[in-house]
C-alpha cells in the first residue's frame, strides 16, 4: 500500500521518550517499559521518526548506526509500530520511506532490520530481503535479519 490520502497524517522527527513511550504500549504493554529499548536508542546518532494524525502520536520507528558485517556502513531501522485502528492504512510505508531517506541522506549504504516473522511481507514489499536464517528472538517469538541496499540517487 502507497501513502495515505488523507491529509492528516504527518512524519516528524521525535525525541527519544515519545518513541519509547509508543513503543512500550503498541509492542509490549503487560511487559516492563525496559523490553522495548534497544541498544543505541539513545546514542545522540539515532532519530526517532513519529507519525501523527491530526497532532496525535499513532506511530514511530527508530534508526540506530548499525555494525553489520558484511553490509558495509548501515543503519538499522527497529521499533516499526502503529496503533491498530491506523494499520493498514500506509502509515508504515510513511515511517519506513522516512527512515530510507535519512539513511541515503546519513551516507549509509544498506538498511537493516530484526523482523518478526509477522511483518516479513510488509518488508519484503518495502525492498528488504532475507538475510541468513530464521531465529528466536529473546521472547520466543521467530524473526528474520532483512537488509536493503540504498541508493544515493534514488531519493
């Protein structure tokens, strides 16, 4: 699905609180505010994306530097979520296009990802494609390492 038509919805740059507080309670919230951080998000390199409906929160995803072997310089895009009453919608499409721009515009020259098996079809839509084989993440539940080249000319 493409970008929304209405016009309502926003892309901005947040800060790290709102992108944890979200996080926390679309991904995991009976668990501890702790299990939605990850490593590097709050390194002053990472950007927090946030998308809005009429000035309400509904949606974030986070860029981290990453060290993939391999991928040569890359950043890695983690924490992708929307409210539910919005999924569907091309929100994700917004947060993830946000986050491809500013990884062309940071030089990286891949874009990496730690997916839950239940997103594997948004990402490989999105141009990511599978990387090694599947695991079980810390909860239990099976992810996928998914990369996508980025080109500099392309945005």
């Amino acid at each position: 699905m493409g970008a929304p038509d209405d016009p309502g919805y926003s892309i901005e740059q947040i800060d790290v609180a709102r992108a944890l507080t979200l996080r926390h309670a679309l991904l995991n919230p009976a668990g501890p505010g702790t299990s939605v951080v990850h490593a590097g998000d709050h390194d002053s390199a990472s950007m927090h994306f946030g998308a809005y409906r009429n000035d309400v929160l509904i949606g974030v995803a986070t860029l981290i530097p990453a060290q993939v072997p391999g991928a040569g310089s890359s950043v890695e895009v983690t924490g992708v979520a929307v409210e539910h009453g919005h999924r569907g919608r091309g929100i994700g499409h917004l947060l993830l296009d946000a986050c491809i721009a500013a990884a062309t515009d940071s030089g990286a020259a891949s874009l990496t990802a730690a997916v839950p098996a239940l997103a594997h079809g948004f990402f490989r839509h999105e141009g990511f494609g599978r990387v090694g084989d599947p695991y079980e993440a810390v909860d239990g539940t099976p992810h996928y390492r998914m990369a996508r080249p980025l080109d500099p000319d392309s945005e």
